[in-house]
C-alpha cells in the first residue's frame, strides 16, 4: 500500500506532522509511504526519517506526470497551512481515484500536532479499520536517528569547552522577519516594534546582560537565517560573549546543536519548535493567541524543563519574568 503526503514549506508545520508519518508506520507497517516537499527547508526535515520510502522536491509538471503514473492508494494533506497546496498541486495529473484528508482551516482550541494525529486516526479508522489510540510519546516530533559527531567541531571551532562552558542559544527574530529582507537597521528596528510576534532586540540584550551578571562565563550562540543578520550583528556587537550562527547552520545541525547547549531562548518560529523537539531546556515566548494551537507540545507541558511564557505582545512580556524562568532552568545543570 502507497501513500503520498503533501507537505508545507515552513519548518515548524512541517515539525508538527512528523508525528503523524511515525504513527501511520507504526499502525500499519506494510505502509510505503512517499512525500513531496516543497521547500529545502522542509526537506531538511524529513531526510533522516526511516518511516519515509521517497522524498520529492518541489516537483516540476513533468516529474508530477511520472508521478500521476505511480498507484498511490491515498494523498494525504495533514496540516492546516497546506490550503495553498491545492493550487501547487495540479490533481488532474492524478487520474485514479483517490482519498484526500485535506485539513480544513477550522478554528479548534487543539495543537496543531494534536489535530494532525486525529486526522491520521480517523484515516485509519476508514480506511484500514484499525482502531488506535494517542499516547503522548506518540505526539513527540521526529527527525530521525542523528548522531552529534559535527557539533564537537562546532565547539571547537569557537573555543567553548562543551559540559564546561555555559551555552546559551538565542533566536532573535521571527517568521515575518526572516522572509523580510532589511538593508538598514532603523527600519528593522521599526518593523520588530510593530510586530506583535516579535521580542523586542534591546530586551534580548538586557536580558543577556543580567544573565551575565548572574554567570560571566555564559556564551552566547545566535541563529537564525540570514535576513536576521543585522539583528544579529548588534546583539554581537553589545555582547562580546555572543558568538554569530546566522545563516551558518542547517536545520539538521540545529537540532544536533540543542542537545549540546543549556538553554535555548526563543520566540514562536520554527526553529523554537525545533528546539522543543530536541532535549535542550527551552524558554519559549507566545501570544496569548497562539498558544493552544502552535504552543509547546503537551509532553513538553509536563517537563521541567521547558517554561512558556505569553501575552497579548511579546514586548509587554518583561525582561524580569524570562529572566527569572532562565535562571529556573538553568539551577537545575551541575555548572550553576
């Protein structure tokens, strides 16, 4: 049995139905399971999977008539953002019958991840008669096996002593403002001020500085990609102990990175959800809004270590209550 998943472009949605592959495997293990990625990013995602036979690239028209060829038993779309997906994928170079599960953009007060896994329930319910139930470890994220050879290099490299220094990893921008492309920082700055999404630079820099305070030995790692740079180049610039990742590190290395550090500091983006899919300790920052849908995952709720923060803003959060839940997370490691 052949089933092909369509999925989204952005790191983090793709991050929420990775559960759903692993599940559909683990109900159904005769399952040959193909997927069409439509960016690099989001095919970064799945490369190391074991549950996925074949990952397609952003397939042009002749490579989607091939594929018109192949007897797909079902084409499965599992994530709210994929409504664009109907006009990237031209159906009528599919000619067989077949299921979609396309998720509709219903306004449920469920995690997304959640709301993937009931669709994936339901599917197999209908169409395989198999009756399953979702456990939290079934809700994890899963990027696969990967070892962390790369990242003693990556140590290296900057002079961090790994399990001796105290590493921090920061992402200081947001969706909005990686795809936003600035060539002078005022107006940067301006754009961050009027987004609701985003934390405030100077309140990254304040709350670096009293971290500093509190543990001089602290290192600093930024990422993110490379329209953040400029964000990123006057953190560094306030902060010596800050080392610039920007745009140096891919998402598997990312991920390989957050099972090396302290603690990650972040707003609601991709790269935060791929932080909490690592072990790394994780201080997250989300609109009251957002937070049931594309919050922590529920087995991160669980954990200690993982503090969630929101408001109406992510400026009105102050610097003292994410500097407060640094410190929380931070007592708990032998260097502090």
């Amino acid at each position: 049995m052949k089933i092909l998943i369509i999925t989204p472009k952005r790191l983090g949605e793709c991050l929420i139905i990775t559960p759903c592959i692993r599940f559909l495997k683990k109900h159904v293990t005769q399952l040959h399971i193909n997927i069409i990625t439509t960016s690099y990013l989001a095919t970064e995602v799945f490369i190391y999977n074991n549950n996925i036979d074949t990952i397609i690239l952003e397939p042009n028209i002749q490579e989607l008539q091939q594929l018109s060829k192949i007897k797909y038993d079902h084409i499965l779309f599992l994530n709210q953002f994929d409504k664009y997906l109907l006009n990237y994928l031209p159906f009528k170079l599919f000619p067989k019958d077949y299921d979609t599960c396309l998720s509709e953009l219903k306004m449920i007060a469920k995690h997304k991840s959640l709301y993937a896994l009931n669709i994936c329930q339901d599917f197999l319910q209908q169409k395989y008669n198999c009756i399953t139930i979702i456990k939290i470890t079934d809700i994890m994220y899963d990027l696969g096996l990967l070892g962390h050879n790369t990242m003693y290099l990556l140590f290296q490299n900057y002079d961090i002593k790994y399990k001796k220094d105290s590493v921090i990893v920061m992402h200081l921008g947001c969706h909005s403002l990686s795809k936003f492309k600035h060539k002078f920082y005022n107006k940067l700055l301006k754009r961050i001020n009027k987004n609701e999404r985003a934390y405030k630079l100077n309140n990254f820099i304040k709350l670096a500085k009293r971290l500093l305070k509190y543990n001089p030995s602290i290192k600093f790692l930024i990422i993110g990609s490379k329209n953040e740079k400029l964000l990123a180049n006057k953190f560094c610039k306030e902060i010596s102990q800050a080392i610039n990742l920007v745009n140096k590190l891919d998402i598997i290395s990312t991920f390989k990175l957050f099972n090396f550090i302290n603690l990650y500091i972040g707003n609601d983006t991709g790269i935060t959800h791929l932080a909490l899919a690592s072990t790394a300790k994780v201080v997250a920052l989300y609109l009251n809004k957002h937070i049931v849908k594309t919050g922590a995952c529920i087995y991160r709720h669980c954990e200690a270590k993982t503090a969630i923060l929101h408001g109406d803003k992510l400026k009105n959060i102050k610097i003292s209550q994410v500097y407060q839940s640094c410190i929380r997370l931070l007592n708990e490691d032998s260097n502090y």
